[in-house]
C-alpha cells in the first residue's frame, strides 16, 4: 500500500508540473510573488504559493455554508482575476481593466474590461469558500476564462481597442 501511495503522488506531482507551465497558473505566480515586497515568500516553491486557490475536500467541507468572505479570501480573489487580465494582454496587447461589486454577504460581480468590451463577467456568490478543488481545476478555470477573453477580444476588435491611443 506505501508504495502505491508513493506512486500515486509521485503522478500528482507530475502532473502538478504539466499545470504549473499553463499561461495563467505562471502569471497568477507572477501576480502572487509580487505581492510580497518583503521577500518573505522568497522562499516558498509554487504550489505552496497557490494552496490558498486550492481547498481539499475536508477543507471546504469545515467552511461554513453561510459567511461573510475575509479580507484575504477577497484579496485573493482579486489576484486570480488580476492574473487573467494580465495574461489576456500579453496575448493581445490590449489592456484590461478589473472591476469588482461585493456586499458584505460574498454576493458579488467581477468583470474584466477590454476597451468597451466585457471580456469576463462572472457573478460570484458564496465567495468565503472561493478556490477549487486541485490545481488542475484551478488552471482550467482561469484557462478557460483567459480563452474565452481572447476570442471575444479577436471577434471584436474595434470594440476592444475603443479609445486606445492611435
């Protein structure tokens, strides 16, 4: 059984590796280690940066169902959209802009501008239990954001570049 075990993370660390070299996992890192003007996560690898994103199922389960989100829940709520906006401007070259309406409650809206174009809204609720599940989930969420952004901003790009300096 140990030597399953042993195999079994052996492949979850693998895979770990093939997730961590996705475009917006490397630019969430990126988001994430600039935050720390103090150097004190200098010494933290990359998945122990992002295990605030990541709640097993144990974890979530002792979240309460009900509950206002904490200043750093939100935080880092605002790392992961910040993340995809950046991302989809190294892969367009527009600029994008976040904004964020939360009550008190964790009931809110995000959404990523390009120009005149909402390139992501996304409603958000229950935001104290925000993270997912791996960081597989967690690179295929913001993946599909960032994916979903570039094709809008490629379909519309008159909309996108609205009031950008010619």
């Amino acid at each position: 059984m140990t030597e399953l075990a042993s195999m079994a993370a052996v492949a979850e660390a693998a895979s770990d590796e093939v997730f961590l070299t996705t475009p917006f996992v490397q630019q969430l890192i990126r988001q994430l280690r600039a935050q720390d003007t103090n150097g004190t996560w200098d010494n933290k690898t990359d998945l122990q940066l992002l295990k605030p994103y990541i709640h097993t199922a144990e974890e979530r389960r002792a979240l309460p169902i009900l509950g206002d989100p904490d200043p750093e829940t939100l935080w880092y709520l605002e790392i992961f959209y910040n993340a995809i906006a950046v991302a989809i401007e190294r892969e367009t070259g527009q600029m994008v802009s976040s904004m964020m309406k939360m009550s008190h409650e964790g009931f809110g809206r995000m959404v990523l501008i390009a120009g005149r174009l909402v390139v992501v809204n996304k409603q958000l609720r229950d935001v104290h239990r925000f993270g997912f599940s791996s960081l597989a989930t967690l690179a295929e969420a913001g993946g599909k954001f960032l994916e979903e952004a570039i094709e809008m901003i490629r379909s519309y790009p008159a909309v996108a570049q609205f009031g950008a300096l010619a």
